[in-house]
C-alpha cells in the first residue's frame, strides 16, 4: 500500500453535494441569457431566481437560506429564512445570488455569475443587519503577514515580500466606487496596480486566492452577504480573507450590535463561516476572469462552472453542453 492509500479523502470518500448544486447555477445563467445586453436587470434577475428554485428543489438536502435577497413583494425571490431543498439529507446553511452583477448582465458587461454557496447548518454569520463589510483577501501567502488592521501600503509590501515578489508586480482587485478613491490612490502609491471591479466582488475575491490568477489581493467595502459567500469558496481554496462590518449610519450600526455583530471585530474565514465543510458553486453568466459565461453554440448551450470543497480542498471546473430547445422559449432559440 503506497502512503496515499491512507489519505482520508481516498480511503473514506462521500458524496460532494456542490455537483448537484451546479445543476440549480448552470439553470439560472442559462435561463438569464436572454436578458444579457438588453438594459432590464430585474428582468435578468427574475428569470434566474425561478430556475434556480426549481432546481434546488431536487436536490437530497434541508436547506435554510441564510442569505438570499429579501422580501420582495411577493415575487418569486429566494428569500432569508426560506428553506430548500427536498427536506432529506443534511441540514445546511445557503447563501444564493442567482445573478451576482445584475447589472452587468444588463449592459452585458462582464464578470456576472450564478452563485451558491453552502456549509453546515448554523455555521453561516448572520450579517444580514449591516449590508457592508470591509474585506481583504489573499492567497495562502497572505496568512500571519496581511491584516486589516495594518495600512494598505503596508499589508502590499508584507504580501510581496512573502509572495517572492517585487510590490511593482502586486495587482489589487477593487470595486470601482467613489468610496474607494482614496484606497485607489494609496494602492497605487504604494507602488502596485490596480484592478477594477464595476461590480461582483466576489469574483474578485476568488481570484485573488487562486494560485494561478494574475490578481494578488483583493480589497476594499462590499456587500456583507457577498463577504460569506467569498468565505465558503476561500476556504476552499485554502485562502486568506478577513472582514470588517461597516455600518452606513448609526443606525445600523445600533441595529448591528442589536443582532449579536460585533462592529470593531476583525471576522477571520472561520468567524464568518464556521466548520471545514463549505461548498461553492459558480456559474458564469457573462465571460470574466473567473469562468466563460453561457455560450451558444448552434443548437447547443455551454456552461462554465466552478465548483469548490473546502473538506477535501477540492476545486473542479464543469463544462456542461446543454440542448437549447430543453431550456429556452421556441422564440428564443
């Protein structure tokens, strides 16, 4: 017996659940494809919501979404706290964005995704009172030398040292606001160059972790529940990423602590998802860094997707070809 034979992961394997998770994203980026390009997001949006909750319905698990989008006038939105699911299997926490960059599928931008993320039931931070973090994420490298609570300068010149790297060769991924123009300056004056993100930080913050990716960090205030989302794939991936909440008012701030939130706590990977048994599951709506989006190629439909383990650190890619006539309107094809 050769010493990889007592590996856990070979001698005792199980089934990944984020395999049946890519049929629910593969649905919502193809059922969105029409929509690509055409200026209507809540169009985009719609569409991909109703795939996706068909499909989750199948799948052997209790789901309970932890975070999802709201509310939202009785439309058929995945809501907070709905559950999932065909009620067998393991009892899991999910967070869904079955379109994460709207917006950029209506202008038929880049970088769009489907996403699902899951862990273990009650191991998802509930930060859904304070809709803004303060992220920073790395690769591996980034672990005992990157830290929030150190200048952005500083924590660019600690990765590069640690990367083997000139700073000048350091590339930062930031979501393109008025709210980070100071940040873009001192990035850049720190000597590295930076990425821009119009939207879909969570794209962002994926790339930054993986090995072969041109992005080294990715920084700056997001989406709370984009920042869970990111965690589940980080641990995968065997990244770094901390988190900050950033309450817009003293209002949510008081709402916040209300909730249990700690507002000065720096949340680690393992504070914002606890437990090693995370999936996450991406799907590209759009072509971006991160995976090609649907393609149509005659009468078939192409998906891309990511699809990531956090308990066996795996990380596979899943090209499916779909028949179109399965999936799309006869005036649509």
């Amino acid at each position: 017996m050769t010493s990889t034979d007592s590996a856990p992961h070979f001698t005792h394997p199980d089934r990944n659940l984020a395999m049946e998770l890519v049929r629910a994203t593969e649905a919502a980026a193809i059922r969105a494809t029409p929509w690509i390009g055409r200026g209507d997001k809540n169009a985009a949006d719609g569409a991909a919501v109703d795939a996706m909750r068909k499909f989750l319905g199948t799948v052997n698990f209790d789901g309970v979404i932890v975070i999802g989008e709201g509310e939202k006038d009785n439309a058929p939105m995945l809501f907070n706290g709905e559950h999932v699911g065909n009620g067998r299997g393991p009892a899991v926490d999910i967070a869904v964005d079955p379109i994460d960059g709207t917006s950029l599928t209506a202008a038929g931008r880049q970088n769009a995704l489907s996403v699902i993320a899951v862990s273990d039931r009650g191991s998802m931070l509930d930060a859904s009172s304070v809709f803004y973090m303060s992220k920073i994420v790395t690769g591996a490298e980034g672990r005992g030398v990157v830290d929030l609570s150190q200048s952005i300068g500083d924590n660019i010149r600690e990765l590069a040292k640690a990367k083997g790297k000139p700073v000048g060769e350091i590339r930062v991924a930031v979501l393109d606001r008025p709210r980070h123009e100071e940040l873009i300056e001192e990035i850049r004056a720190a000597g590295a160059g930076t990425r821009l993100l119009l939207d879909g930080d969570v794209a962002g913050g994926i790339n930054a972790a993986r090995y072969e990716s041109r992005i080294d960090m990715c920084v700056g205030i997001g989406g709370s529940p984009e920042g869970i989302t990111t965690a589940c794939a980080i641990k995968a991936l065997g990244g770094f990423m901390q988190g900050r909440l950033a309450p817009k008012d003293d209002a949510e701030r008081a709402a916040g602590i209300a909730a249990g939130l700690d507002m000065d706590k720096i949340y680690d990977a393992d504070d914002l998802v606890k437990g090693d048994n995370t999936f996450f599951v991406a799907t590209g709506v759009t072509d971006g860094g991160l995976v090609e989006g649907v393609r149509r190629k005659g009468p078939i439909i192409r998906t891309e997707s990511i699809v990531l383990r956090s308990k066996s650190g795996t990380a596979r890619r899943v090209i499916a070809d779909h028949l179109a006539e399965k999936w799309l309107e006869p005036d649509q094809l």
